[in-house]
C-alpha cells in the first residue's frame, strides 16, 4: 500500500488529469451467480459522494484499478491487458494499452503488480520471477528471475499480494513470499521477504522471519517498515494448531528484522492480520474472535470468512492495542489508504456484499467517521491530482 500515489487536493495537474475534475477514483468488485464485475467511478467528495453503480463504468470480469501518475490503469484478468486512461471532462479517456499474454504471467490484477518508478513496474509471476514493463511507454521491457523455492510436501509457495505486501524504502523493494497448504490455513512459521535492487532489477537478499503468512505491510514517519499477516494466518492459528500471527520490523536504516510484537499480546489474546499504521504514532488492526461464530467454529474457512473479526487501534510506542467499539463485526479483510492529510479505511461486510469507507485519523482512532456505504468488496481509493 506504500506505494500508492498520493497527491494532495490543489496541486498543479499531472498529463493524466485535467484541473476542476472529479477528486478521487475508487472502485469496487461486485460478485454475482454469473459474473464478477469491477465497477470504477470518479468521485468529488468524500463527503456523502455518488456511489451508485449505475453512474460507474463497469469492466466485466475479475479486473482491477490502480492510479498512477495521474492516469487510472485498469487490469482485464480475461485477456491479460492493461489499459492506461485519462481523465478528462470527469470521464475516462483511454490513452494506450498492453498485453501480457506471452510473458508468462497468469494475473495481471494489481495484487500482482507493483510501481517501483515513474516508468516502471513489476508484474509477478508467481513465486518464479517478475515481468518488468514501462507504464509511460506501456511496453514489456525485461524480467527478473528468482530461484526455485521448494517447499515441504503438501506446501504450496506463495508470493504476498502486491497491493498490500510490498514496500518500496532507498532503492529497495521488499517483497514477501510464505508457503501454506492449499486451503492456505496451514502455514509454516517462517516466511521470507526477497529486497530487489530497483535500480538495477536484481535480487538483493532473502531474508528469512519468524512469523507465518507475512501479506501486509506499513511504515512510520521515521520509515519502519512493520509486515504483517492477511486473513487466512489468524484463521489457521484461531481454530487449527498453527503458528501464532506475528508482526516482524524493519527498522529504519536497517537490514535486520526483527519481532514487533505477537498479534495475541496486542489484541487481548486473539489472533489479527492487517497492522496499518495511521500516522502520529496509531494504527489499526483487524482480530479475530471465534467466539462469535454460531456454527461450525471448527472449521477455519467458515470462521475467518465471516463477521467474526472486530477493528483495534494500536498504540505504536506502548505496543499495545484496544477494541473500537464503535465498529460493528466485519470481514476483517480491510485496505486502507493514505487519502488527503488522513487515511481511507475500506472494511468489508462479512459476506463481502457491501463495504463501509470511514475516515481514520488520530484524533478518530477510537470512533472513526463513517462516511459512506458502497455495494460490493471495495478495496481501492485513490487521490486525483
């Protein structure tokens, strides 16, 4: 989420927008019996906005949007493009796209894409490399290779998505990668995190940490880098005999992780994932609370994708968290981003039918506003210059 870019309101156009226009493009996918959808829109407001997904611009399957530079890229997971646009009169103009069909990628979707430069980015191939291509020239221009990573019999390797896992911090992009069986509720206790040289596209180190399932990360002011678990980690340690979640550090300066803190001494014992950090010292959390569930609590799946998680805000320099009230039980599954002088926090429904933007500050860290409800799992939000 780090690499996110982020413009403050009233700043000089880039190429890809046009002044007086809309201020925000977020978007949202929408699963139904037949066919996923993503809907993108263009917003003016965070105050009470136009969410309605019949003024959206609708991109049928599972596609994604990112923005960068300016330009609204939206990735097709059916034919594997990426198309760049414009926006212009309030609308998207498209500008250029790019196949990546015969560079061996399976997913173009931006958890698997990361911008490390103005003219270029990383498309993962799994846990065997990275296409590198230019999104100014929208063109392919050369890869990296990582070695074969073979883990344990009945383990799969896994790469952290990209849109929530990756930092980019002097030079260096860290990526992490774990492994777990298939229904990704059994891991192994260590996970590693690959530093690549983005100056000069090349494996750096693999460095290997104590703690499972590392697919998130944040910074500090002072640029800690903290990573910690999705979802699928608290569910497994919850409910099956699984390594307990953890969040691993970075420190400024550093080439040394370390062991922040266990998720079950910040949250009262409970297992977490997702460790955001909001600025001036606060942050939040997602736990998860099996004592919720009604109906099959023994079985992982059932437990982690329901309304059984509740929000937390964290005290950095105490190391310690505690449960905001004011949030109802969700899915646990939150993005948030760094949106105008505050941050977005987009938290899911238990069922992912509907997802509640609030705005998250310091001054909000024990009752964030609500500012608006929109249909489906929305998991993106993005200044426009």
């Amino acid at each position: 989420e780090e690499e996110v870019p982020t413009v403050p309101g009233g700043t000089t156009p880039t190429d890809g927008t046009a002044e007086g226009g809309p201020a925000y493009a977020l978007s949202t996918l929408v699963f139904g019996p037949d066919q996923t959808s993503l809907y993108v829109m263009l917003i003016d407001s965070l105050d009470n906005p136009d969410v309605d997904l019949a003024n959206a611009r609708e991109f049928p399957g599972a596609a994604d949007m990112w923005v960068h530079d300016g330009f609204v890229y939206v990735a097709n997971g059916e034919d594997l493009t990426m198309t760049k646009f414009a926006v212009e009169d309030g609308e998207l103009v498209e500008q250029d796209r790019i196949g990546f069909g015969a560079s061996g990628a399976t997913n173009v979707a931006f958890w698997n894409n990361t911008f490390v430069a103005s003219d270029k980015a990383y498309l993962s191939l799994g846990v065997d490399g990275y296409v590198i291509w230019n999104p100014d020239a929208m063109e392919i221009t050369g890869s990296i290779d990582l070695d074969a990573w073979n883990p344990p019999d009945n383990f799969v390797a896994r790469h952290g998505f990209h849109d929530r896992s990756t930092a980019l911090r002097d030079g260096k992009l860290y990526h992490p990668f774990y492994a777990s069986d298939p229904s990704f509720f059994v891991q192994l206790q260590t996970s590693s995190i690959v530093v690549i040289d983005v100056e000069t596209d090349t494996v750096e180190d693999i460095v290997d940490v104590p703690c499972p399932g590392l697919d998130f990360v944040t910074r500090d002011e002072s640029d800690n880098l903290y990573f910690s678990s999705w979802v699928f980690a608290a569910g497994g340690a919850a409910v099956l005999d699984q390594p307990q979640t953890c969040i691993s550090r970075l420190e400024a300066g550093s080439d040394a992780f370390d062991t922040w803190s266990s998720f079950r001494d910040l949250a009262g014992g409970l297992e977490g994932a997702a460790l955001y950090y909001t600025g001036d010292g606060t942050g939040i959390l997602a736990a998860l609370d099996p004592t919720n569930v009604t109906k099959n609590g023994e079985d992982a799946a059932a437990v982690t994708f329901g309304a059984n998680w509740r929000m937390w805000s964290v005290d950095f320099d105490n190391i310690s968290a505690s449960r905001i009230e004011d949030i109802d039980w969700n899915a646990g599954a939150h993005y948030s981003w760094p949106v105008d002088d505050g941050n977005i926090m987009l938290l899911a429904e238990g069922d992912f039918s509907a997802t509640t933007a609030y705005q998250h500050s310091t001054e909000l860290a024990q009752s964030p506003a609500e500012l608006f409800e929109i249909q489906g799992w929305t998991i993106r939000i993005f200044d426009l210059p």
